[in-house]
C-alpha cells in the first residue's frame, strides 16, 4: 500500500511539471564546407574591460558638466545678454572694432612710443642725481615722447586738442568709463578708432590694464606712417558717425531660431492652401 501510495503521488508531481522544450535538430552541413577563419599571428585580440578596477576609462569631453568659476559664468552670461537683448547704439559701437591689419600697426606704433618702466625712471633719477652732487650740471635732454594714459588724462588732452589720436579698448568693465570717450573726440576732432582689447593696451603703459591711450607727439620718421594711419582711423570712425549709431543684440540662440523658420513655414503653407482654395 505504502509503494502504490508512493508511485501515485510520483505519477502526479510528474505531471505538474513542465516538460523540458525539446532540443532543436543540428543544422545539416551536408556538402558545404565552413571558412576557418585564419589568425595572423603577428596581431593579437586584447579586449579590454573597462568594469572597476580594470582598463582606464577613454577620455571624455566634461568641459558641459564643469561648475565653472563665478567671474568666467558672469562673463559668458554678459556676452549672451548682449546678443539677445537690444543694445543702444551708444554700447553698440564697442562691438565694432577696427581690423586686424589696422589694429596690427596701431600696436606696432604704439610700442615704439611707450612710456619707461618704473625701474628706468629710477635710475635715471639716481645719475641726474649722481651728476648734480658732483658739482656737474644735469643734462637737459628733449621732453621724451611716449603716449599718455589714463582716462581723465586723456579726457584733458581731447578738450585741449593736444591729443592727435585716442585709441580707446573695446571691453572695458564697467563700460560708462569710456561710453562718452567717442563722442567727445567726434565734438572736438580728434582721431579716434576702437581696439581690442584693454589688457592688450595695458601692455604698452607696464600695467595690467587700460581703458584707452593717446598720441601727443610723433617722431619725424614716424610721420608718413602715422600720417596713414590717422587718416585710415577718421574714415573708418570719426566720418561714420551716424552710420554707427545702429541698435545691436536681437540676434537669438540656434533652438528660437529653428522654431521661427518653423513658424514660418507654417504660415507659407496655409497661406499656398488659402490660394489654391
């Protein structure tokens, strides 16, 4: 009793489960030969697992998920709002700088005039001082020439008509420093052009910075090129006045653009429907 109980409670489980799927019939390779693939010997497979632990990870652009700095974020944002929003014509102009050949000569004409460092005024000083405590007489040269710096300096030398050419940076900060600067030399018709930019001028004057630089003087030698270039300066800037006072910005990012052409072809299209209707 004790075995027939037993094989039926065996016959019974067996047919609760579920039958294993039945395996499938190996392809016929019957009159076709498979291609061994050959290995070259002189170039090994070595995969690489890139889990923890293993191979280096491939170098990635993260430059998207940096916190940048405070002043660089402020700096970008700045540069954005000035293409999106409507900029007056007054901020506009500083866009407008002049170009590279121009500013090239600019710089190289600066450069020959720029003022002593702080170390040669010194020594200077200490053998004209050096030379009077001897009992000889100081040398009395001619007034050097080199430009001048220093925006209330510079604001002087415009109202006085001393200066022959203003060359003002185009990225100052905050930018009412040099907002008036161009109007002034248009008033007072004195040559001024727009450069970039302000640590480029800072350079010049052995300072870190500077919102603009003005000639006084020219060297003899210096004057047929610098002749040219004043001249170069006044049509670009001082005769163009009115045709630089445009509004700026307006100018929107790739994604409103894209959805304006959308728009408009939205409407073309009504509009093509209307007229065939």
């Amino acid at each position: 009793t004790c075995a027939s109980s037993a094989g039926r409670a065996f016959f019974s489980l067996s047919s609760i489960m579920p039958k294993a799927p039945k395996a499938a019939a190996a392809p016929t390779t019957s009159g076709k030969k498979v291609a061994k693939k050959e290995d070259n010997g002189l170039f090994e497979k070595r995969s690489k697992n890139f889990g923890v632990g293993n191979n280096v990870q491939p170098k990635k652009d993260m430059s998207r998920f940096v916190k940048w700095p405070k002043n660089v974020r402020l700096q970008r944002q700045r540069r954005i709002l000035y293409q999106r929003l409507k900029v007056p014509p007054t901020i506009a102009q500083f866009t407008r700088s002049v170009d590279k050949n121009t500013a090239t000569e600019i710089f190289k004409m600066l450069n020959k005039y720029r003022p002593e460092t702080k170390e040669a005024k010194e020594e200077r000083l200490k053998e004209a001082g050096a030379t009077k405590a001897a009992g000889g007489a100081a040398v009395q040269g001619k007034k050097p020439m080199f430009v001048k710096c220093g925006i209330n300096h510079i604001a002087t030398l415009v109202e006085q008509k001393k200066a022959t050419m203003v060359v003002i940076a185009h990225d100052v900060d905050p930018i009412e420093i040099v907002l008036w600067l161009p109007a002034l030399c248009r008033k007072m018709d004195v040559p001024y052009c727009i450069v970039k930019g302000k640590a480029r001028l800072g350079q010049v004057v052995h300072k870190k910075n500077a919102t603009s630089l003005a000639f006084t003087g020219i060297r003899k030698e210096d004057d047929g090129a610098f002749s040219k270039l004043v001249d170069n300066v006044r049509s670009n800037f001082n005769d163009r006045g009115e045709e630089l006072r445009r509004w700026g910005g307006g100018i929107m990012g790739a994604k409103s653009q894209e959805k304006t052409r959308q728009k408009e072809r939205a409407v073309a299209r009504e509009a093509a429907k209307r007229m065939q209707v």
